[in-house]
C-alpha cells in the first residue's frame, strides 16, 4: 500500500471533504426547505414545519406521480433486467461476427443525451405506429426508459460473468443435472448479486429519469420528475416541490445504497 506522509493525507481529506460538500450542499438546501415554513425557498430558513410534508401525502397529483413513477421504473427494470441478463450470456459465453459492434450498441443509450433518446422515441411513436393505428401510450413510456436501462444490468452481469468459472457449470452437466438445473442450482447463485445490484440500479435511473419522459409520457401522465419540472414554473409551489425533491433523493438512494452493498459482497467472494 502507497505511504503518505501525514500532511499528505490531511491534504487529501480536505480535498475529499471539499468535493463531498460542493456536491451535497444543494441536496441539504432542497430538503431544509422542504420544512421551511415560508412558501417560497429562502434562508435561512424562518420556521420548521411539517404542513408541507402533510399537503404533499394528501395532494393527489403527488400522489399519482408517485404511483406512476414506481410502475415504470419497476416495469423498465423487470425488462432491462431480463434483457440486460440475456445480452450478457451471449456476449460473454459466444464468439460471432459483429460482437463487439453488438456490445457498443448495447451501451451506447446510456451514453446518449436523454433529450436525443426522447425524440427519437417520439418520432417512431407518432411517425410510424400512430398512423397504422398503435397508440403505444404507457408502454411507449416504459419501453422508452427499458433501452437506457439495459445497460445497467448488462454492466453488472457481463462482468461476473467474466470473473466466473465456467468448469462448475461443465461439471454439474457432467453429473447429469440439465441446463435449466444447471442455471438455477449453479449459475445463477455466482452472478445473482450483481443481477440484483444492477436490476436496483435499472429502477434509480428509470425513476429520476425526466428527459425521456418528456417526450414519451401519455397526455396526462406525470412522474415524480416531471410533476417538480413543470412545478418550477410556479413560484408559489416551491416548498412543496422541495418536499417531493426531498422523496425522490431518498427513493433513489435506497436502491443505490443496496446495489453498492450487494457489489461489495460480490467483489469479497
């Protein structure tokens, strides 16, 4: 291991310590508005109250957001996770021609602007399915977030998969147990921690996702983003848009906060 000196490594924890709190400075003001009393952000905040928090739980847009929002992401991440599971198996147990370019096309909608994926969604929807009669609506949505959601789980999986031994599979088919016993008893037992991490992680960036949604989402149909996007338009919302900030943070860091713990696990083993 590197040896620091000492003032080495006091340097380096104020550099940490200055990066942490540049980038989480906002994040603490969203959620110290969220009980400030005033309508409008301010500080410093005049005083704490809960009315916010109370009009959020009983407001049914927020409500319906919400709803929504959990059933594409859950949705989105069940496709990713199985489409993102099966890419993964072809990639990293077969050679073909064109399996590199496969792989690039496989990573390249996380890389790409959600606003391009937004409008090329909306365009195949309205210029090619709506004329002979297929109104997508709710599906156009979930599919929309599937494709950049992919990704996250063919990351995960691919790389276990690499890691993985393949003498214990040709062993357990040696010993007369199936392909499907195989995968259940065996295969899936190696990687399962990093199909999870990555399934968690598919459901945090489908449901912060906004740029998308924009583009994709049914008249009518909001999610937890979009609600607070349109919501900032209208100064006299603030405190209850730092309220349904203050939900989104804490519903995104769970799943993110698992998968991270689930990565470790699966590095130790």
């Amino acid at each position: 291991m590197l040896q620091m000196s000492k003032s080495a490594k006091l340097g380096l924890l104020g550099l940490v310590l200055f990066v942490l709190i540049f980038m989480y400075t906002p994040l603490f003001v969203v959620i110290a508005n969220s009980f400030n009393s005033a309508r409008l952000s301010a500080w410093p905040i005049e005083q704490l109250t809960l009315d916010w928090w109370i009009f959020a739980a009983t407001y049914e847009p927020i409500r319906m957001a919400l709803l929504n929002s959990f059933i594409v992401a859950s949705i989105a991440m069940v496709f990713a996770a199985i489409l993102g599971t099966l890419v993964a198996f072809a990639l990293s147990r077969y050679d073909f021609f064109g399996k590199s370019t496969v792989n690039l096309l496989v990573v390249l909608p996380i890389a790409l602007p959600g606003v391009v994926t937004g409008v090329a969604f909306s365009n195949t929807y309205s210029n090619f399915l709506s004329p002979i009669g297929i109104d997508v609506g709710y599906f156009g949505l979930i599919v929309s977030h599937a494709t950049f959601c992919i990704v996250m789980v063919f990351n995960n999986v691919f790389a276990r998969l690499k890691r993985m031994n393949p003498s214990m599979q040709e062993a357990s088919m040696d010993l007369g147990a199936g392909l499907w016993e195989t995968f259940r008893l065996v295969t899936f037992p190696q990687f399962r921690s990093s199909f999870i991490a990555g399934a968690l992680l598919a459901f945090a960036l489908s449901f912060d996702e906004v740029y998308v949604t924009i583009f994709t989402a049914p008249p009518g149909v909001d999610t937890l983003p979009l609600w607070i996007l349109k919501e900032m338009a209208r100064p006299n919302q603030a405190s209850v848009v730092n309220v349904v900030a203050t939900v989104v943070i804490l519903l995104s860091l769970i799943p993110v906060y698992i998968s991270q713990r689930l990565a470790r696990e699966d590095d130790a083993r």
